[in-house]
C-alpha cells in the first residue's frame, strides 16, 4: 500500500511521466511530441504582429558568390528572420546565426536555410538538361539524394531546386536548369527531384525541403531573353506549363519560388490565379511560396506597382507568403495589416505555412547542424559513383558514321586530342555549380590518358580558344591531325554561356570553333566532335565535316570519365535528347509536340528542310535495337477501362546495352486541338546481347487521353487515338 501511494506520488509530481515542472509550462509548440499542427497554432497564437512579419522575410548569410544576385551582406540578422540564403558551406556560421535566432528572440524559432543546390553541393553532377537525357528517374533521385545530405550536413535545409520550366528555347541561357521542351518528362524529373530532396523525413538530418521553381511560365521568356516578358494563354499555361507543377506538389514539394516573368499582363509575383486559386484552393498545398530574389519591387519596373509598398500589397494578396531579398514585407507589411489593406488572418495563413515547414525539418527540435569534417561530408565514394553512372547516361551520341565509336584500338592508333575544352576542369561542372571546385573535375586529357593507357598514343594541342578570333594555335593542331590517324574536337560552351541571365541570341557554335573544325578536316582524318554545352545547338555547319558526334552536356564532377568510356567502348552511350536542336537559331522555336498545321506540307522556311537536326528522343547506341510491331490488348475500350499495349525490342547486336523507349499519344481530332503527338510513358532498359523485352504501357483513358480546357477541366472524348513508338503505330477506339 505504502509503496503504491509512494508511486502514485511520483506520478503525479511526473517524475515516471517523465513530465517535469518546468516541462509542465512548456508551451505546446516546443513539445516535439505534440502534433505539427497543435505546435503551429499554439505557436502563431503567440505571437506579435511583428514577430510574424519577420517570418516572411529572407536575407542573406556568407559570401554571396552568385553574380546576379549581389547583395548586402546582412551581418547583423534580426533574431526573428525567417528565412537566410547561406553562401558558406561550413555549418558553423550557420549554427552561430541560428544560436542568436533561438536564444535572443522571444519565442527561439530557428530560421530555415536555404541555397541553390542545383545539380550537386560539392558532388557537382551534370546539369538537369543531360540528366534528362539519361531518361533514369532512379538515378536522377539518387543524385538529388546525394545533394540533399551533402547540403543538410553543411548548413542547409531547402534548396531552390528542381526547375522544371518547361523551355523550348535553346537562346534562354536558363534551358540548362530544366529538363526540356516537354511538359511530361519535367513532371517526371520534377516528382523523382522531390523524392531524392525530401526523402521519407524532413527531418532525418539528410534531407532538405525542395522548392518547384519558377512558379510558373518563365521558360516562355521572348525570344529566349532573360527577365523579360511572356505571352501565354490559358489554355497553354495548363497544357504545357502546370503538369510540371502538379506533378511536383503531389510528390509533396514542400515549396515553390515565383517567377520574374510577367505572364500575359499579370506578373508571376502577383498571379492570384496561379499562386492562390490553383496552388492552394485546387490543389491544396499546404507549404509556402518564396519570391525570387527581388521579384517583389520588381513589380515596379514590370510596371504593376507604382511602389514597394503597392508591391507588397499586391504580391502578398496574390498569395506570396515569402520575401526574398525584396525588403518589402519587412519594411510595409505591418503598416498595410493597420490600414486593413492586408488581412491578418492571411498572415497568420502565411506564417503558419512556414512554420509547418520548419516543424517538418525538424528545427525547432534540432536547430543546429552537427559538425562534421569536409571530408565526413563531401566526395564520398558512393556519392560520387552516383555522379559517374548519372553523367554516362546522360551522354548522347547523335552520329556515328560507319560505326567510327567505339574507336579501334586494335593497332594503337594515334589520336590528336585537340580544342578549348581538351584540358579544361572549370568549364565541365556548368552553370549554378553550387559549392563545387574546379579541381574536383577530371579533365577530359587526364581521363583519356588513363582510358586508353597502352591503346592508343593521345597527343594534345588547344587549337582555338572557345570564342574570340585568335587563330594563331591553328597550325600547331593541324599538324598534330596530320599525324593521327583520328581528330577528336572537344568543342562547346563556357559555363557562363548558359544559366541566369546568360541568353545567347545564336546558338550555333562562335565562329572560331567553326572555323577551327572546318581546318581540322583538312587533314582528311575522321573526325569525333566532342561537345560540352548547356543548351541545345545549331551544328548544322559543323556536322557534315564529323563522323560522328558526342554530347556529354556539362557533365559536373566526372568530368571526361564518362566519355572517355563512350570513346573506348567501355560504355555503350543510353542518352537520348530531352530538347530537339534546330537546324539554325532561325528555326527556334522548334519541339516535337507542336500544334498541327493546317497544310502540313507546306509553309515552311525555303532555305532549310522542315525537319530539326536532331528531334526530341533522338540518340544511337552501339547496340543495335529492332523493334517488332506494337501489340493492342483490344482495339476498342470503354472511356473506363485500361488498356495495355506492348512492344517487343531485340538486341540483334553483339553488344548489351540499355533503350530507351517513349511511348507517344496522339488524338487525331478533338474540341481543343492537340499536338501532333504527346509523350504519355517512358522507359529504360537494359537489354542484353541476343535478348528480347516486351516493353508495356498500360494506358488509362483519364490520365492519357483526356485533355485539359483553359482551366484546368479535364475532359476525355470518345473516337480514335493513336499510340507511337519509334516508326510503329497503332489505332485503338473510345466509346462509351
Ligand atoms: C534568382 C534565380 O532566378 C533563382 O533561380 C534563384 O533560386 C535565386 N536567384 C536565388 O539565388
């Protein structure tokens, strides 16, 4: 008896409960048993007008190394700050601006930290347009994971990534960042980008919160300039902008950034339709939008405010919860809630909105990074295994003439390795490389030189600079082509040439490296065109004196490793193009799922053939794959039922190697018409020597063949569609 009563003491004081005085006056919101919302509202309904505001602001932490966006340093953060971009890469400048945000400010909410990690941290991989073309979802989610812990582990939590800006014009200099002309290989990207970011748990110390950018249309920039103004109907901001979007916040994105541009007479930082009807009312997403950097006084020079404060006013009102860099929340925001132009219940909205995200991470619980050495860090083993396998995929052979790669080092040949990216380390990690160094990348000599080791003599010569006029090291390379018995060009872009506000108004190659190549063929050697670039390009003067050509985009960490592997063989290259590349600048814009014409074989440019020089899902193999005809489960379904349709694909070559396939739709004829064809479903797979695999799609009417209106209804009509594969097609019929 006397023991229970001494139990049932303790129980009570909380000693067995674990419960304690202290932790008995401890708010909810600093329980980290209690439920994410419960600690939201308790936490909000603490809080000053003042303290609120501060959380829809972000500022800057450590040297800001992006050119576009220079900015104060702020050395002195208000304890109360939401949110800090964080240039540094070490966690202790971090957790030092976190230490006075929980300790000095009244309520100790910790600040979410955010970078643009966008294809790698310090593991730079290659840039999101090759990734695409490795056509490996699973991979790509193994890189982005990589990112993720690399970033988690230096300090921060959110990375400004993935961008999944559909763009169909290589002159955009941002093309580079996403995954290409079409709508449904960015959805796929987006949702694969978000799972290897976010992970299971935010939480777990390895993730990071991801945020689907540039909310929305931006790729759609005239004439591929940058900032600038874009035109798009309705009808196109659903067909072909928002299934990206959609995509990414059913992955559970947990944020998104506005875009700069201005969407047919209403800016994106100021979109009420796109930021608050469709993102939270249709959609429900209970995350939050970051402006991007500045967009929000912005909106004066796109002329929609008259002034910072009217920015405020009008971007918050749209439903832009967060002020990047603009110093307009912080500034008026207060002052337009007291004059009601500003409700406070959309504040509270807003706020808790971001505190959910912090809750989420885990900040309040676990404020601080754990100090861990660069090398605990970065570079590890898998991670960089991760880098290799996604950079050999994402290499595109685009024309093999007689089968010139893999070269024949049967009798040691010699091959003369010239052009500006020969040698070069910086140039191959591409734009927004993040916390990546230049010394971390395998040059394209050093990998040869260890690829081909007792196989072939390499000699090395510049040749040409990447732009310029400056012929003066054309001879010395002409004469090492003359004593070779192959020329490889490794030609291409700075990584400046493509990125934010890096545009080009010709695609084609600058006029020395033209030049340069057109003097190599003169020493009457095959000749391999080696390109590294971050955009589509206009090769149509170069091809026709190549035998053949290897895109290996820019391909981050593993430099010329990979390729190295396509040029001996030890790689069989699987990469197939994610962005069609024109015939010339003049032939932009040009992408595979254009609107049909109403004479289809007329009105087109005198001067150049309809066709692009490589389409969409071009890429060749050194395998040789034969496709049988596509088999159809039925040929009439109902508007309910599913249908599977097959394809078989024979290696018949001597080679394994890895297709793959796109399976396209069409409908021939509909209330709103539809492109000549739509990619529905992709796969990759390897297919050994000999092997045959029956690749299969199975086709819900719904989410296939049904077509959005002007708002996003979706509808699906009755009649004949067509499914493509390579050359193959096949009829099959709706009815009720
Ligand atoms: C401007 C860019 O448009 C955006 O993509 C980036 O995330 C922000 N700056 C922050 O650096």
């Amino acid at each position: 008896m006397k023991n229970l009563t001494f139990i049932s003491c303790l129980l009570v004081s909380g000693w067995l409960t674990g419960a304690t005085a202290a932790d008995k006056n401890q708010p909810i919101y600093k329980d980290a048993k209690a439920p994410i919302e419960d600690r939201v509202n308790d936490l909000v309904s603490k809080m000053t007008l003042e303290e609120k505001v501060f959380q829809l602001n972000q500022y800057t932490l450590g040297r800001n190394n992006n050119a576009n966006n220079l900015g104060e340093e702020v050395k002195n953060l208000p304890a109360t700050l939401g949110s800090v971009i964080y240039f540094d890469e070490d966690p202790e400048l971090r957790n030092a601006a976190q230490k006075k945000a929980m300790e000095e400010s009244r309520l100790g909410i910790p600040i979410i930290f955010g970078y643009d990690v966008i294809h790698g941290f310090r593991t730079v991989y290659p840039i999101s347009l090759g990734q695409a073309c490795s056509w490996n979802t699973a991979l790509v989610e193994d890189a982005c994971a990589v990112a993720a812990q690399e970033s988690r582990m230096s300090g921060v939590d959110w990375t400004f990534s993935p961008m999944i800006d559909v763009a169909r014009d290589g002159r955009w200099g941002r093309v580079a960042e996403g995954y290409g002309e079409d709508p449904y290989t960015n959805a796929a990207f987006s949702a694969a980008s978000v799972r290897g970011y976010q992970g299971k748990n935010l939480a777990d110390g390895k993730q990071v919160a991801a945020c689907l950018k540039h909310y929305i249309g931006y790729g759609a920039s005239e004439a591929g300039r940058d900032y600038v103004y874009t035109e798009i109907s309705n009808q196109s901001l659903w067909d072909t902008y928002l299934p990206p979007y959609e995509a990414g916040v059913k992955a559970g994105a947990a944020t998104l950034m506005s875009s700069f541009n201005d969407i047919s007479g209403t800016p994106g930082s100021a979109n009420h339709y796109i930021m608050t009807e469709i993102l939270k009312n249709r959609w429900k997403h209970d995350g939050f939008i970051v402006s991007d950097w500045s967009a929000v006084p912005q909106l004066i020079e796109q002329g929609h405010a008259a002034n910072r404060k009217e920015a405020a006013r009008l971007a918050f009102n749209a439903g832009l919860e967060m002020d990047m860099m603009g110093h307009c929340y912080d500034k008026y925001m207060a002052e337009l809630v007291k004059e009601g132009k500003i409700s406070m219940a959309q504040v509270d909205d807003a706020v808790k909105r971001v505190l959910r995200l912090k809750f989420r991470l885990g900040l309040f619980d676990n404020p601080y990074t754990p100090k861990t050495t660069a090398k605990e860090r970065f570079l590890l083993p898998q991670s960089l295994a991760t880098a290799e396998k996604l950079a050999e995929e994402t290499i595109v052979l685009l024309k093999n003439e007689n089968n010139l790669l893999p070269l024949n080092t049967k009798n040691k040949p010699t091959i003369a390795v010239v052009g500006p990216l020969a040698k070069n380390r910086p140039e191959l990690l591409g734009s927004w490389y993040g916390h990546g160094h230049a010394e971390n990348v395998l040059p394209i000599n050093e990998a040869l030189n260890a690829e081909f080791a007792g196989k072939a003599n390499l000699i090395y010569a510049d040749g040409c600079d990447f732009d310029g006029n400056d012929t003066a090291k054309f001879n010395e390379a002409l004469s090492a082509a003359q004593k070779a018995d192959i020329i490889l060009l490794c030609m291409g872009e700075k990584k400046s040439w493509s990125g934010e506000n890096a545009s080009r108004s010709i695609i084609e190659l600058p006029a020395i490296q033209e030049q340069f190549i057109a003097e190599m063929k003169k020493a009457g050697k095959p000749m391999v065109l080696v390109l590294a670039n971050g955009r589509p390009l206009g090769l149509s003067k170069v091809e026709p004196l190549c035998d053949a050509i290897v895109e290996m985009w820019q391909p981050g960490v593993p430099g010329g490793k990979p390729l190295a592997g396509v040029l001996s063989g030890r790689v069989n290259p699987s990469g197939k193009l994610s962005i069609t590349f024109p015939r010339s600048t003049g032939q932009i814009p040009v992408y595979y799922n254009q609107r049909k014409s109403a004479r289809p074989n007329s009105g087109k440019y005198q001067d150049i053939p309809s066709t692009p020089l490589y389409e969409f899902g071009h890429g060749l193999s050194y395998s040789t794959f034969n496709y049988g005809d596509i088999k159809l489960a039925k040929e009439t379904i109902k508007r309910n039922e599913k249908i599977v349709v097959e394809v078989p694909v024979t290696n018949a070559s001597k080679r394994d190697g890895a297709e793959v396939i796109h399976w396209f739709i069409s409908d021939p004829f509909c209330t709103i018409t539809r492109p000549v064809k739509e990619l529905k479903h992709f796969e990759k797979q390897l297919i050994k020597a000999g092997d045959t695999y029956v690749f299969r799609f199975e086709i819900d009417p719904m989410r296939d063949l049904s077509f959005v209106d002007s708002d996003g209804k979706r509808f699906l009509e009755n009649g004949e569609y067509f499914v493509t594969v390579k050359d193959k097609k096949v009829k099959f019929t709706i009815e009720d």
